[in-house]
C-alpha cells in the first residue's frame, strides 16, 4: 500500500446553468480500491464520474491524480495534450453503452489494438499478440478477433470495451453502469470477470451504477448520493447492512427480493 | 486572354487571400489552411481547388501542364487546359520538363520534377483521418496534439483483413516528423518521389476548403509497421509501348477474350521514350501524329 491517495477530490461541483449536476463532492480513492457511486437517476453520479474522467469540465474543485511519473497533480490545471495522455494510458473509461466506447467499424483485434498504436506501438506482430492475449482475458474466442464488434453480441461488446481499455495497463478504471442493458446471467458473467482482473491488476475504480448487487459484489466503500450530493458513505457492507439515513434505507429496501 | 475575365479567372482579391494560404502552408508544411474557396465554373470533384490554386500561382509567362491520371489529353485535363489558355492565355504543353507549372489529378509525373516547377494537387478529400472519426473539431485537435495512433488502426485492419497494407491509393504520409497529410489519391508508387522533391508542392481542395503543401526536399514518410514495410508495388510486365519497366502503368482491356496490355499512365513519359527509340512488346514504332489537334 503506497502512501498516498490515488485520487483525491475536493469540493467538485458542476452545474448545469441555474440547475445543479453535482455539488461539493469530496472524496480519496487509494490504490487498489474500488469505489461504488449510487443513488437514483438524476443524482448526479454520472455528472460526477465524467468531471472526474476529465470529460466534462466541473465549476469548482479539485481533482489530484498521483501520476507515476511526477507525483499528485491537479488533472483539472493540466495541459490538454497531457491529460488526453492520461486518459488513454493510466485511466481507461467504461461506457455503459459499448456502442460510445467502442470503434464500430473496425475489428476487435483493431478496437483493443488503437490505444497500443496511440501510444507509439508500431508493430504488428506484437499488437496482434496482445490483442489476442486480452480477448483471451476477456472470454472472447481468438477466432472472433478480425470480426467487427457490431457482430458481437451486447454482453460480448462490453467485454471487449473492457479488453480495449485495460490493454495498456491502467492503473484507474472508470465505470458507468458496466452492467446496464444487460440480462442477469450474462451480468453475473461480466462481474465476475471484472471483479476478477481488478484483483487479479490492482485496479482502482470508481464505479457509477443504480444496482446494488453490482456495488455489494466489486466496491469496497460506497457514496450514496441524492439531488447532486453525497447523503452517506462508508464501507458498502455498512451502509448497504445498516443505513443510516432515510433515502439510503429507502433504496435498500426498494431492490426486490426472489 | 480575352477581355471578359481577369488573368487567369478569379479576381485579385481572391488570388491574394488564396496566396496567404499558400504561403501559411509553405510555412507549416502538410498542415491544412483553411481558405475561402470560391465557386469555380466547373463541378466540386473536378479539380476546383486545384485550379484555384493553379490560378493564383499563374503569371504570364507560365508554361502549363495538366494531368489527369497521369494523361494530357483526357477530360478533365482537356478542359482545365483549355480554361486556362482561355482565361489567362499562358502558354501550355504537354512535355513535363517544358512545364512551369504543372496542375495534376492523381499522379506524379514520371520524370523527375526540378526547382522550377510547382506542381499542384487536386484533392477531394484532405482529411487522411476523417474516415476514422467524423468529427472536424476531433481530427483538428487530433492533428494539433499529433495523436495519429488512429492511422495505423486503419492499416492494422488492412493487414488484418487482407494479410498486408492494402491502401493502395492516398496512402498516408508523416511530413517532417510532425503533420501526417492525405497526399491526395495518387498512387501509394508515387509516395516516394513526394520526398525530397526539388520542386514545390501544393494541395488544393475545393469543396473542402484547404490547403496543404510540401515545401521543395520536405521530408514525407509513408506510414507502416515495423513488420510490415512501406512496398510501393511493382508489375512484373512491361510497358506494351514503350516498354518501360519502372512506371506505373494502366491496364487496358483490348477485346471480348480477357485480352490486356499495360501501358504507361504518364502519356508524356510514355511518347517521350518511344520517340527516342524504345519500343514495347505491342508497340509500333514511333512516328510523329499526321495531324494536331487545333489549339485553344
């Protein structure tokens, strides 16, 4: 365990003109851990997870990365080329829908190739290889690699944005509802397969969903958030085992039992 | 010249605005100017950026030559010839080594070009990574930080699909080590007499309103893969007129039985070898045309 916090964030707010998207938002988020963001739609989580992930820029606040090479460094004061760096090297970013994180027109091999080749990789051989070496990680037969993703199925597209994001190594994983649009089996497929490599990595993440199976099985600690504020954190056994407050005890008793 | 237009068409005003283009492109070459490209009296995709551009270099005493595909006397090359032998009454030719300036549609001529002359590109379209991304402000921002990382997704996927780089035509080039440029679709065989050219290089695109250059003995590097080199292509015929083993040649169907003949694509390198004596395997010896065609 590294001594220093792997994000830190303090008093985010973004508003969306006079409406509010996210307000005061304060938080770390330590090596290796995985943070689950929940609360209903509208609340604010995705506005958070994007001010975060640097694509969308917050009103006020502060956003510190500990970057490898040069120490904790406020994402938000950084130099464009420099954070579009970041952003395709040490953090990787999960779309709920695979469409908007995936390249549709090219091959699977292609789509988890492009950040190896944006970062200078130029040879084939060897792209091919790991592209190869992550379908495989991902559960996706090698035959499939020269097929184009709209030829894969929803829960098969959302693995390989996975493999996409992770080929590079990054240390930081955005989620937005890995899960969304998913049937149960094929959720519980991709969960114990995500839950596998952020163990199996180091990953940390912080993952945005309204499900709390999802954040019960991956997150260690939990924010609940409500009209654009954090209402409760703590450890997600905690909170989701004994809620403290009123909209938190509400959305635990609202998931349905079989 | 006739009374009715301005030297060579377009107004002073406008050669001047399209010069500082051109002169911005010079400066920073392979990246795209922006210009205010102006209605032209023939169709977008027939050469209007070039044309302008063309225009805006011309002065009187300019020798010009068009090329279309490599040829003098098709179509398109016809007709910008004749435009400007009307507009601007410089004179015109079909010999590279006489040309001053030459305008071409998709090839470089095969002779090599000197410090004399410009040679000017027509190009449908200058963005080499707009089929990967649609945005315009992505692609500039793209091109601003040099994230080309997405140049070489499209060639992984030629090689993926084909089993070798399959780009054959507007094969992307690195200009200096900074900007990567579409270099209009001429044939990836002429890719390398794009660098070190003595000659100036200039890129105009009509309907898309830029401008590019390659200052002369600019640097321009054909993309690739460490394991996959840049192969300019070869034919293992010859010329059938000439027979010319190291120009690029056009296949010609010649009958209902699958009959062909490869010829040069460049008519002026073409005549100039058969009038001094080589001649191919279907060629007849050379002979000056019993009549010209009547000029302008």
């Amino acid at each position: 365990m590294s001594a220093a916090p792997l994000l830190q964030v303090s008093g985010l707010s973004k508003y969306y003109g006079p409406r509010m998207g996210c307000t005061d938002i304060s938080f770390d988020l330590w090596p290796g851990e995985v943070l689950g963001v929940v609360g209903e739609s509208g609340s604010g989580k995705t506005t958070l997870l994007n001010c975060l992930a640097g694509l969308m820029v917050p009103d006020a606040g502060r956003v510190v990365y500990d970057t490898r090479a040069e120490g904790p460094r406020d994402t938000l004061a950084m130099a464009e080329p420099e954070r579009r760096m970041l952003m395709r090297t040490d953090w990787a970013f999960v779309h709920q829908n695979p469409r908007d994180g995936l390249r549709m027109g090219v091959s699977a091999g292609a789509n988890v190739g492009e950040r190896l080749m944006a970062v200078g990789a130029r040879h084939y051989g060897r792209i091919r290889g790991a592209a190869l070496d992550w379908l495989g990680r991902v559960e996706i037969a090698a035959d499939r690699i020269d097929d184009r993703p709209s030829a894969f199925s929803s829960g098969m597209q959302q693995r390989l944005q996975i493999a996409r994001n992770l080929v590079t190594g990054p240390r930081l994983v955005f989620m937005d509802e890995p899960t969304g649009g998913l049937d149960v089996s094929v959720q519980a497929r991709l969960l114990d397969l995500i839950r596998g490599l952020v163990r199996e990595l180091g990953l940390s993440a912080v993952i945005v969903t309204h499900d709390l199976a999802v954040v019960r099985l991956l997150a260690g600690r939990l924010l609940v958030m409500k009209e654009g504020r954090v209402i409760e954190a703590g450890l997600t056994d905690q909170v989701l085992d004994d809620p403290q407050h009123a909209y938190t005890q509400l959305l635990v008793s609202s998931v349905l039992q079989v | 010249m006739t009374g009715a237009y301005n030297f060579a068409y377009l107004d002073e005003q406008t050669k001047r605005m399209i010069r500082r283009a051109l002169l911005k492109a010079v400066a920073v070459p392979g990246y795209q100017v922006p210009f205010a490209a102006r209605e032209m009296p023939m169709p977008f995709g027939w050469g209007t950026g070039g044309v302008q551009v063309t225009a805006a270099c011309l002065v009187p005493a300019d020798r010009l030559k068009v090329i279309d595909q490599g040829a003098d006397d098709t179509t398109n090359a016809v007709s910008i010839r004749k435009f400007f032998e009307l507009t601007a009454g410089v004179a015109t030719t079909e010999e590279t080594q006489e040309a001053t300036i030459i305008q071409t549609r998709h090839r470089i001529p095969e002779q090599p070009l000197t410090g004399d002359q410009i040679l000017v590109y027509q190009v449908p379209i200058p963005e080499p990574l707009r089929f990967l991304e649609p945005r315009e402000t992505e692609t500039r921002k793209m091109h601003a930080l040099e994230e080309y990382g997405l140049m070489h997704v499209k060639l992984y996927e030629d090689i993926a699909r084909h089993g070798h780089i399959a780009t054959t035509y507007a094969y992307p080039v690195k200009v200096e080590g900074r900007y990567v440029m579409d270099p209009s679709p001429i044939p990836k065989f002429d890719n390398p007499k794009l660098s070190g050219c003595p000659a100036l290089q200039l890129f105009g695109a009509g309907r898309e309103q830029r401008i590019y250059a390659l200052p002369p003995y600019t640097q321009a590097v054909s993309l690739d893969f460490e394991d996959h080199p840049f192969d300019p292509g070869t034919w293992e015929e010859d010329c059938a007129l000439c027979g010319a083993s190291d120009s690029y040649l056009d296949e010609v169907i010649i009958d209902d039985a699958g009959g062909r003949m490869y010829v040069c694509s460049d008519t002026a390198h073409c005549r100039g070898r058969r009038r001094a004596g080589h001649v191919g395997a279907m060629g007849a010896p050379y002979e000056e045309a019993p009549f010209k065609e009547a000029e302008g």
